[in-house]
C-alpha cells in the first residue's frame, strides 16, 4: 500500500511514543490488539484545564500511528474539557490520506482521546 507523506512522516518519527504515569497523568484506551487496532493515550493536564503534552502506544496499521502522534504533537494547549479531537475525524482522514475503509480505525483513536479526556474530567470533578 502506498502511503502519503504525511503518514510516513509522523509513522517513521513516532517522538510522542512511550507511557507516562504520576501526578496529572491521565490514560484512555480504546480498541483491542485481537481485532487489529488498539491504542492509548496519556495525557499530562496539571490543574485539569489544559492538556500540557501527550504520550501514545499504538497497536495498528500505520495510518494509526501516525495519527495517534500527530494528536500527541498537537495536544498541548488543548481543553481538557473538550470532548472531541483537535481536529474532526474526516479532517484527519483527509490530511493523512486514509482510506474508507480504514475509516473505523480513526474512530478508535478517537474513542481513545476521547476516554483519556474523560479520566482528566472525572478527576477534576473529584476533586
């Protein structure tokens, strides 16, 4: 399969890979290694109002991660509060090429940012 440039660029430079835990940390995970895509994000957002950086592991083709670290490149400075990429699915679709019927795999990304942005907000709430 070819890829674009920008998939091969962010997939050959994964710099946000690897985990992070400790104070201000928040993880979310979607998707399942069995069925072919996983991924997890772990989210640094001192305070619980804005994400101060990103870390990704990532279980997929290489549309997956390079999206996965093209979210962590861009998640600083994001609301912790917003429940939604920084950038629609359909947006990243077309900026990385991928094909329809990869489609649901961008979904999974997404249901992991998403569940990321969820533990900030529980914890926020918690506290």
């Amino acid at each position: 399969m070819m890829y674009s440039e920008s998939t091969r660029r962010y997939f050959d430079h994964p710099t946000a890979a690897g985990t992070e835990t400790g104070t201000d940390w928040f993880r979310g995970q979607a998707g399942s290694r069995r069925q072919g895509t996983w991924v997890q994000f772990d989210l640094h957002a001192p305070g619980g109002e804005f994400i101060r950086s990103a870390r990704f592991l990532a279980f997929g083709c290489p549309h997956v991660i390079a999206v996965s670290q093209w979210l962590a490149e861009h998640a600083p400075g994001v609301a912790a509060d917003a429940a939604h990429l920084p950038e629609s699915v359909q947006a990243l679709q077309a900026r990385f090429e991928v094909p329809v019927e990869k489609l649901g795999r961008l979904l999974v990304v997404e249901d992991a940012w998403i569940a990321a942005l969820r533990a900030v907000c529980e914890a926020r709430i918690s506290r």
